[in-house]
C-alpha cells in the first residue's frame, strides 16, 4: 500500500475532440467528410508547457497513418468516408513515469442528412508525487494542486465537518 502521509496530486484536464462536416462532393479517393481531431487543455490552459507531443495513429487505410504534433495545436485534419477508432499518445516533458497516456477516440461520422459533428469529451488526469520540475510545468498550465491524507485523517476531517457550532 502507497504511503500517503505527504501524497501531492496535481490535476489536469484535456478536451479531446473532432469536428467533422459533408463535403459538397467526395474527393477522388471516394471521402465524404472532412474532420478535425485535437487535443487541447479546458478553460484555455495551455498544454505547451506540459506536453512535449501527440501522436495521432490512425486506421491503417491512411498514408501515413501515424502522425506527429510537436507544438501546438496538437490537431490533424484529414478527409475519410467513415469512421473509426483512433489512438491518441500523449506525452509529457516529464523525466520520471508517467511518460505518456494513451486514449481510445471514436472519430464518428454524420450521415448527410445530418447536422456537422462538434463533439469534445474531457479527461481528468491525477498525477501522484510529481517531480519538482513537471509540477511547476502542470500548474503554470492550469493544474490544481491537491493533497490526499491518510485514511485515519480523511475520518478525522469528515467527522470535523459535521460538527455545527451553535451561538
């Protein structure tokens, strides 16, 4: 078990998310739409500071179906006919572990018929204890600094909320 007597967590949030709208005719390969796929931190937080790369693997049909973002904005644009499940990396400037996430993202298509796709999900990331230097890199990014204590003592701070002072 994790000692958690002095446990510093810093938080993080990325949008991961697509746009993706009906070309007015298919492309000579036979796409349909066009998409935009992008990772980005909420609130305008900037992931510059944090992150050193994204790497968008995509469905082996695509040439080349592995594609690098080393600045932002950590997006790709490209056309398709349908959709399918992309892998997204993202990595950290950070020395120690984690070095990276990895995420599973549909990148879904509308029929025709159909309003343009805008569509973002949010991942909350929680890093345990980190180094000096990438918790520096987190919070002038935006990251929330939180601390977890020991069960006796979240007991102790739960109980102390429920006491009412009456005057």
């Amino acid at each position: 078990m994790a000692d958690t007597k002095n446990e510093q967590l810093v938080t993080i949030q990325l949008e991961l998310g697509h746009r993706a709208s009906v070309r007015d005719a298919p492309t000579p390969e036979g796409h349909t739409h066009n998409w935009t796929v992008f990772v980005k931190g909420t609130h305008g937080n900037d992931m510059k500071y944090y992150v050193d790369k994204v790497i968008f693997s995509l469905h082996e049909s695509y040439q080349p179906n592995r594609v690098i973002r080393h600045k932002p904005p950590f997006q790709l644009k490209n056309s398709g006919y349908a959709g399918f499940i992309m892998k997204i990396e993202v990595h950290f400037k950070n020395e120690t572990e984690p070095k990276s996430v990895q995420f599973n993202y549909d990148l879904f298509l509308h029929l025709q018929n159909l309003p343009p796709v805008n569509y973002s999900r949010t991942e909350k990331l929680t890093f345990s204890n980190p180094s000096e230097k990438f918790k520096e890199l987190l919070l002038v990014a935006g990251g929330k600094m939180e601390r977890r204590y020991p069960k006796e003592k979240e007991e102790e701070i739960k109980n102390m909320s429920a006491y009412k002072i009456s005057l």
